[in-house]
C-alpha cells in the first residue's frame, strides 16, 4: 500500500460525486415517512443533533447528523425484538458509505462509542448499530454470573441474533433508510466489531455474505463455545492457593520471558514483536532446595512445582482428557501480565453463564464437574451450532468483499494464536493464499480490542477503517497498518504486518513506524 498519509488523498480521489438534495429532510418527519414494512420494521423515533450534541464515554460527535431509532421484529413468530439506531449525517458530510457496527460481550445494548468513532472519522459514513436483538436490562445487565437466570440463553431464536444474526436482521432496514434520506443507495457497506463483534462480523462472512462490501473483524471470538472452555480451563487449573497465579507471580513471569526474548527484533522495548519466535525454557524459572519462591519483601524469586504446572497449563491450552487433542490454543509468551481476567472472573461471566443456561439447562450446574470429553460434545451440540462461526467455506464472500482482523499478543480475554490458527484453516480449505481478501495483523503489546494495562506504551488505535475502504474501493491491499495513541498519551506510533510478516527495525527513531520494514 502507498504511504499512510497518501489514503485520505486515495480515498477523496474515489468518492463518485452525489446527486443529492440541497439540504437533507427535516429529522423529526423523516423517520415516520419511511416505509419500514417490507423488512419488519417499524420507525420508533428521530432527533436531530448538532455537534458536540451527543457523548458516549467522553467521545462526543463532531458531525451533526439524524439519529433515527427504529425496531425489527424476528423470530419464528414475530415477537422477539432488535432495536437500532441509524446515524444520517448531514449530506455535505455524507460520501456515500454505509457503515455498521457490532457489539460486545453479551450484547444487550447498542454500541455508541464505536458509532462516534465512525461518525467522526472523516469518512462520510452513515452508521448503524442495534443491541443484538435482547435487552441488557432484561438479562442481568448484560453480564453473566453464575446461578443467575439469563433469559436470552433460553430462547433459541435470540440465542442465534445474538451473533449470528444481530448484523443482518436490521442492515436492510438501515439501508433503506439511508437511501431514503439521501435518496439513493449507499454505494459502499462497512461493517467493524471487535470480540463478540468480531465474531459477529466472521458470521456476516459465513451466513451473509452479501451484505458488505469489507468487514473488520477485530479480537474475534468466532468459536465462541470453545473460548468458553478456554476460560473455563484456565479457571481450573489455577483455583487452590497452590495453583493460584497472584499479579506478582504473573508480572515475574512475564519480566523474565521478556529479558530472554526482548531483542530477538533488533529493538530493546520490553516489546515481543512475534512471541512465536521466543524459546523461552519457562522450567528455567522452577524453585529448587535453595530458592525460596518469594524473599521477606514478597518479591518472587521463582515458581513452585504447582505454580509452574499452572503456567505451563495457561500456556497449553485445554484439551481433551480421553485422547488429548487441542480444543482451544493456549496464550503465548509475554501476555502473562494480562492472565488475572482468566482465574475466575471470565469463566464466571462467560463459561459457567453457558453451561448452566444453554447447555444444561440447570442452574445448579456445577462446572467443575464439566467432563473435558463427554462435553465436548453436548457443548458442540448445544451451544457451538448456535454461536460459533469458523466455517471455512467463505466462497461467497470471497467473490467481492475484503476482510481484514487485528488480534494483540496480549489479549486478556483471547488466546491469541487462534486467528492465526484459523488464517491457516482457510488457506487449507482455499488450496493457497487468501491475502486477496483476508488479511489478520498481529499486535504486539496489544490487548483485548485496543490496549493491554501492562503495555501503556503500545499504541491502540489501529488504522483498520482506513484501510479497508481504500482496499475495497481503489485496490490498495494494506500490507501493514499504522497503530496510534498509546494509552500513555506519548506520540509513540508503530507499523502492524499482515501476518505472516513482522515488522523488523532499520533504522531511524525506534518510537516511529516508518523505521520499520515489514518482512
């Protein structure tokens, strides 16, 4: 791809000029005029807003725009409800993109920060986003718990919206209504999510392929099912004081795998560029005779026998206990700072949630009974057909739309090898490269959908937006990505490689992406 800042030149040069009124329908009439029946819609209700006019976590829009709220009904008899919100800049503002955005974890509500972020990203998008086709309110604030009733996951046809399907039940509609308001269609459809939203945009790719033009698919749990496990798993295996893997044991861990592996990319940063390339003897740091596992100050001077089988475990994966195959990859080097959320609290929220209300239908469930192979199986059945999307067969997809997924190394909540294990997968089924259409950038330092807390000085905003829409719409295949905004507020920018090149220091200012070359 040509230099960075040369997109938004590429981009302009390729926005086909609109024939469009001079001004565009009056906001609280709009709305109610739109025919919505054909797409079981029905309009809820419109306001207009200036700018600054509205603020979702502290983001406020920088474009004045009609937010139209409307409903579709689903379901096989109608009465379950999707509510979304389209966002209809005004038309000087508009460049003829429609763009949708997904959820996260249990969904339940519409995501408004990522809609702000298209809304003001200067690319004339006209954005869409609905709560996944439940209410938060409704199912226990959007959140798992154990023993707790999850409505949602005892009706199948909101259990299949909610990722399968959430995107697709309200995209017609929203287009309809943009091409209501501008009065044609939108010539090119977006979609980006990150984790359930990732997934949600992988099951836009399987199950309908049709409906955009590029997808980002970011941090995906498109095997959601067996994600659960994964935590499921790591819970397991560190739930005695023995096994317990404390914030020191953890920040220990990961200091002594980065002094071993730090350079192995020219570049002294606390930073693994390819974890995959770190050889690590993680034995190296067992206790013997002489070595207490944490002097007086509580500082940790090496692992215990029941500590390093628990990394080794975090490490491993889950597998199947009858014959010992991989069910879920396991976390890679230098991301043990971000392993707490995986003791407990994300198995909590997420695995036993599962376990209890879709696939045993109990919620005296007990999960530390799950059987690692009869289960298998049931959680196949019961669960993995409802909300996992890793079909390979993307072929309708792949004849006209673009895809790009961006994963961290030290994603808290995702073992990060698994987009690289299903990247694989595709090129198995597809007989060769996919790079026409898929393309997955690895972040190093990066965490679940932007920044890990231990890697402040990783930029996490990736570029991915951008990218895309010159990719779909001039050709420019994005062989690497710009990654800005540490969380620590320096300037410090860094340069992603489509996987599986690497970015390799030359020469220049080690905080800048253009001293780096992708090989």
């Amino acid at each position: 791809m040509k230099p960075y800042t040369s997109v938004a030149c590429l981009l302009a040069s390729s926005v086909t000029a609109l024939v469009l009124p001079y001004s565009t329908p009056n906001c609280s009439t709009f709305g109610s005029s739109a025919s919505l029946r054909q797409y079981n819609a029905t309009f809820l209700n419109a306001t207009h807003y200036g700018p600054r006019g509205v603020n979702a976590s502290g983001l406020l829009n920088t474009v004045s725009f009609c937010e139209v709220y409307a409903s579709v009904a689903y379901g096989p008899y109608g009465n379950d409800s999707l509510v979304f919100a389209v966002w209809l800049p005004e038309y000087v503002q508009y460049e003829n993109r429609f763009m949708a955005v997904g959820n996260g974890g249990m969904a339940g509500t519409i995501d408004y920060l990522n809609m702000i972020t298209q809304l003001n990203s200067g690319l004339g998008f006209a954005v869409a986003g609905g709560n996944g086709g439940h209410l938060a309110s409704a199912n226990n604030g959007g959140g798992g718990a154990p023993g707790v009733y999850i409505p949602y996951l005892h009706d199948q046809a909101q259990v299949t919206a909610w990722i399968h399907d959430a995107i697709s039940l309200f995209t017609p509609a929203a287009k309809a209504l943009v091409n209501s308001y501008y009065g044609q269609n939108a010539r090119y459809a977006y979609y980006d999510g990150c984790s359930t939203g990732g997934a949600q945009g992988f099951a836009l790719a399987q199950y309908h392929p049709d409906l955009f033009d590029g997808i980002v698919a970011s941090s995906p749990g498109n095997w959601y099912s067996h994600l659960a496990l994964s935590f499921l798993w790591n819970a397991q295996q560190t739930n005695t004081s023995a096994t317990n893997l404390t914030q020191p044991i953890l920040n220990f861990t990961k200091q002594a795998v980065l002094n071993a592996c730090d350079t192995l990319d020219g570049v002294q940063d606390q930073l693994l560029e390819d974890p995959l390339s770190c050889k690590f003897d993680i034995n190296s740091l067992a206790c013997n005779g002489s070595v207490p596992a944490a002097s007086s100050s509580g500082v940790i001077n090496c692992l215990t026998s029941t500590q390093l089988s628990a990394v080794k475990a975090i490490y491993a994966g889950p597998v199947r206990s009858d014959n010992g195959s991989q069910l879920y990859p396991g976390f890679s080097f230098g991301s043990e700072n971000e392993w707490l959320y995986q003791e407990g609290l994300l198995s909590n929220a997420f695995s036993v949630p599962i376990l209890q209300n879709l696939v045993f239908n109990n919620l005296q469930y007990n999960s530390n009974t799950f059987n690692w192979a009869s289960d298998v199986g049931l959680l196949d059945a019961r669960a993995g057909t409802l909300i996992d999307e890793i079909s390979l067969n993307l072929t309708a997809f792949r004849s006209h739309g673009k895809m790009l997924t961006t994963q961290g190394w030290a994603d808290q909540y995702n073992a990060a090898t698994w987009p690289i294990e299903h990247l694989e997968q595709l090129e198995t089924f597809f007989g060769g490269d996919v790079s026409d259409f898929y393309e997955l950038f690895m972040v190093p330092g990066g965490g679940h959908c932007g920044g890990a807390a231990d890697y402040a000085s990783v930029p996490a905003t990736y570029h991915t937006v951008p990218a895309l829409v010159a990719w779909v719409e001039r050709g420019f295949k994005p062989f690497s990505l710009l990654s800005t905004n540490p969380p620590d507020g320096s300037n410090r920018t860094r340069k992603l490689c489509a996987w599986p090149s690497t970015a390799r220091y030359v020469q220049g200012n080690v905080s800048d992406w253009t001293s780096y070359v992708c090989e």
